[in-house]
C-alpha cells in the first residue's frame, strides 16, 4: 500500500479526510491495489479511523472487502462503544458473512432504529429458516419501515416458517395498510398463487384488497382470470377507502410491467 494512501485518511480535518475517501472509492472501482488495502486498513483498524469514514466506507465494501475483513467486521459488530455497528452489519451482509448471523439476531434488540433495521436487512440476505422466529415478531413493530424491512427479509429467506409468518399477517392483519406484506408473499410463486385466488373470493374487502395487490406482483398469468374478475365485478371498499376494483386494475397493470421487464432482460 502507497505510504500517502494511508495518511490520506488520518491526516488534515474531517472534510478532507473525506474527500480523500471519495477519491480512494474511485480509484479502487478502477482496480487500483494501493487504494483498496486501504479501505480495507480502515475496516481493519476501524478504533483508529473516525466513524463518519468507517460508515461511509461500509456503504461500499462490496467496492473493496474481502475475507480478511470477516474478523474486524464481527468485532465491530458487537462493538457497542464505537457505535457504528449498523454499518458493521451492512458490510457483513455485502461481503456475504454468514457468521454474522448470531450478532444480527441480537441486534433486533439494539435500541437504535438504523441498527435494528440494517440487522433486518442483513439477515434477509445471510440469514435462513432459523432467524424466522426472531425475525416474525418485526412484522407487529410500532415502526413502519422496520415491518416493510421485515417483510422483505422474510421474502428473501423463503421457506415455510417465513410464509407463515408473512401468511399470518395477511389473515389477521393489526394495521391496515400492508403493502409490504402483499408485495413479499408475491415472491413466493407460484405456489401462492392458489392460495392468493382463495383469499380474492372473501367475504373482507380488505383482503380481496390486498389478495388482488399481491397476485398483481407475482407477474404470473396465473393470477390474470381473478384479477380480471375483481377489476370487472368488486364494488368492495376496505376500511381505508381503497376500491378493491381499482386494486385489481392496478395489480393487472403491475402484473404486465413485470412479465414486459422479465421479457426484456431475456431478449438481451
């Protein structure tokens, strides 16, 4: 590593050390050896190097971790003094960490909400099966954005736990706008889809509402014929003064800029 490319971001005041920062992102996204173990020397030494550079550095670990950041990022994980462990975990889950796993589940304890919700975030990218249960509580939090960022994590894991967990909400919903919920139960099709049809048929418009919402985002043809009934048939309001007939439209037009981008990308 070039001697200056280590000072550049311990010397002078916080607003060109950042600079310097910027400059090391781009040389690294070109390749550039000398500038990448330096952003790695930060992550390593994270205690020696001021927080605004350890974060804005994590935002971009994908640009130049690798393994031998494993150790440092776990330490700083846990690391409660340094107070940057949000970032800690987002690089864990860019660099593919699993072994983070353990120290994200006890952050959904962490009374920061940016931590809480970068725990989330990582888990739905390293977690499995076994962080369902820590994670399906989430899914009541007081905090919009943690539920959407739950929702989405349960979406990425997959398998039977999660899609209870998402299916549970759905049914028994405690808020009345969840979109979210909609939007990460569509990820699991096509097996869903029968069961999203079933729903459509209720006697509750709002989960006509949200069944039409969800079929819409699977992109599957599949889920056409009940769209195409409700958009025609569903006079039904739910208690937020949405048009299940108008969710159906809406879903339709969803379900067609899904299937066009799909086409798209297998064209080129």
């Amino acid at each position: 590593m070039n001697p200056a490319d280590a000072r550049a971001l311990r010397d002078g005041d916080l607003e060109t050390r950042e600079h310097n920062l910027r400059l090391l992102f781009e040389r690294a996204g070109d390749g550039d050896t000398s500038a990448k173990e330096a952003l790695r020397a930060l992550v390593r030494d994270y205690p020696d190097y001021h927080r605004s550079l350890y974060s804005r550095a994590l935002n971009r670990a994908a640009v130049f971790g690798d393994d031998s950041l494993k150790a440092p990022l776990l330490a700083s994980l846990a690391d409660t003094r340094y107070n940057c462990q949000a970032w800690a975990a987002m690089g864990c889950a860019a660099l593919g960490f699993d072994e983070a796993v353990p120290g994200l589940v006890a952050m959904l304890d962490h009374p920061q909400e940016i931590a809480r919700e970068q725990a989330v975030i990582a888990l739905g990218t390293l977690g499995d099966e076994s962080v369902v249960a820590a994670l399906a509580p989430l899914l009541r939090d007081a905090n919009t954005g943690m539920r959407e960022r739950t929702a989405e994590a349960l979406g990425e894991i997959g398998g039977d736990a999660a899609l209870a967990a998402l299916w549970d909400e759905f049914e028994n919903r405690r808020y009345y706008r969840i979109g979210y919920i909609a939007s990460a139960l569509s990820t699991f099709t096509p097996d869903i889809i029968p069961r999203l049809c079933e729903a459509a048929e209720s006697d509750d418009p709002d989960k006509r509402y949200w069944a039409a919402v969800a079929l819409g985002s699977t992109g599957d043809d599949r889920a056409v014929p009940t769209l195409e009934r409700l958009m025609a048939q569903d006079r039904g309001s739910t208690v937020f003064d949405g048009m299940v007939s108008v969710a159906a439209k809406k879903g339709l037009r969803t379900l067609r800029r899904i299937q066009a981008a799909i086409a798209a990308r297998e064209s080129r």
